[in-house]
C-alpha cells in the first residue's frame, strides 16, 4: 500500500520546489490515493464517482467540491456516500442514478472518530486543504485523509452485503451524533466561530446563541468545561486561528452554572 498511502514517482518529481496551489493538492489526493484505494476495495469508477455491487443495491460513493473553492479560503469538498437498489435504477451508470441515491446518504466524517472534528482537515461536513495562508505539505494531506479512507471508512462499507445493511449502519452511524462527547465537540466549534463575530461586531447576541445552543443540545456547565484541550483543534481548523474561544467557553460555563443554581428564570 506504500504508493497508495504516499505521494511518490513522476508526479512528485515534477511538483519538487514548486508551491502547489489547494486544488492542485486535493487533485494529487484523488489520483494517488482515493482512486487506488476505491480500485483495492473493488469499487468501479465513473469520473467522480465510485460504485459497489452487494446482493440487491449498489453503494455508491459521489465526490462533491465547494463552490466556493480559492486559494484565500482553501479547497473544500466532501464525499456523499448511499445505495440504490437494483430494481429501483435502470441505468447504474446514469448521473441520475448518482443523485436520486443521496435520500439515504451519508458523509465521509460519520465513519470516523468523534465525527472526523479531530481531523486537521475537519470544516463542518467537509475536508478543507489550507486557505487562510495554510500550506500543509501534500504528503501530509495523502498519508491523513488516505488512513480515514484506509483504516475506516472503505473496511466498513466492504463489510455490507445488502440494502438492509447499510441501512441499519446508517442508523447507528446516525445515532452517533447524539453522544455527549460529540455534542461538546460541535460547541465547541461553534463557540470559536461565534466568538470572532462577538468581538468584532454585536458582543452579545453571539453570547444569546451560544446559550440557547447549549440548552438545544442539552449541555450543562460542567460538560462544556470537559474537554476544554479539544479548543485547541478546533481554534487551529478555524477561519480565525488568532482567536482563542477558550475564556468565551469559561463564560459561557460560569452563566449556564448560574441559571442552573436557579438565579435565572
């Protein structure tokens, strides 16, 4: 799996010495590691697209880029994975067969620990290479997101033999979102963005959301001062890596420890 996992050969030797731009990474990524390894896992391809046959369905997995994609903001792009039944497509190649898929779909971070919100390339429901003066050497980005495709996410859709299957993972896969651990993870990345808003515009409405967030997503004070170290990830993913949402979490915490004491209604 060496050539799969690394970026190595004539590719390499002709990119020596030049700076390569975000899309010019992710497209180094697609070529020496995704293709190989759908092709190693059995998958057939259609362009950005990669297909499974099991007793009933295909599972399909569909590559979606940003639109939004330069190289101030970085590229993002994330990987749509579903199944279609036999009898429910005529054309297993069809665009149309792709898109009709994505009613039970999943995304590649489901598959991975905590969400993918550990991952250095983590943007929401997306990966992200660089922008905001990033510049993460392309080896890095091939041997990172190939172990998420390696060790988690193509093991496991290989294991499926049926629609029922798949199914029944993407529940539990689903059902993963409602763990406290998880929960904690996502405010935290959505204290750090809101921050920024709160110390260059409106100081307190950003303060109103967070509080109402972690009453939604029924979080006490106590939980969102439990993993305080995982800011640190979150801050380096950010947009806004100078901000530091740490004394915000504290705030937040000290207010929601009150309301809990009941000296709010």
């Amino acid at each position: 799996m060496k050539q799969a996992l690394e970026v190595t050969g004539d590719d390499m030797q002709e990119l020596q010495g030049e700076k390569l731009s975000p899309i010019e990474k992710r497209n180094i990524l697609v070529k020496q590691v995704i293709k190989p390894l759908f092709k190693k896992y059995g998958f057939s391809a259609k362009g950005s697209n990669w297909y499974r046959e099991i007793e009933d369905a295909y599972i399909i997995v569909h590559l979606m880029n940003s639109q939004f994609n330069d190289a101030r903001l970085g590229v993002r792009f994330r990987f749509h994975i579903s199944a279609s039944k036999k009898d429910e497509i005529r054309d297993t190649l069809s665009n149309q067969w792709i898109h009709n898929s994505f009613h039970n779909e999943l995304l590649q971070f489901a598959f991975l620990p905590y969400g993918g919100m550990m991952s250095p390339f983590y943007a929401g429901d997306m990966y992200r290479i660089d922008g905001y003066g990033k510049d993460t050497p392309v080896e890095g980005i091939c041997k990172r997101i190939g172990e998420d495709f390696e060790q988690y996410i193509l093991p496991e859709l290989c294991a499926i033999q049926s629609y029922e299957d798949f199914m029944e993972m993407r529940g539990r896969k689903k059902k993963r979102y409602e763990e406290k651990e998880i929960k904690v993870f996502q405010y935290y990345y959505a204290v750090q963005t809101a921050g920024v808003t709160r110390w260059c515009g409106d100081p307190s409405r950003p303060f109103r959301e967070m509080m109402d967030l972690r009453k939604k997503l029924g979080l006490s004070a106590e939980d969102i001062l439990s993993h305080l170290e995982w800011l640190d990830i979150c801050r380096e993913n950010s947009y806004y890596p100078d901000f530091d949402a740490r004394g915000l979490v504290e705030e937040l915490a000290r207010q929601a420890s009150k309301e809990e004491a009941g000296f709010f209604v």
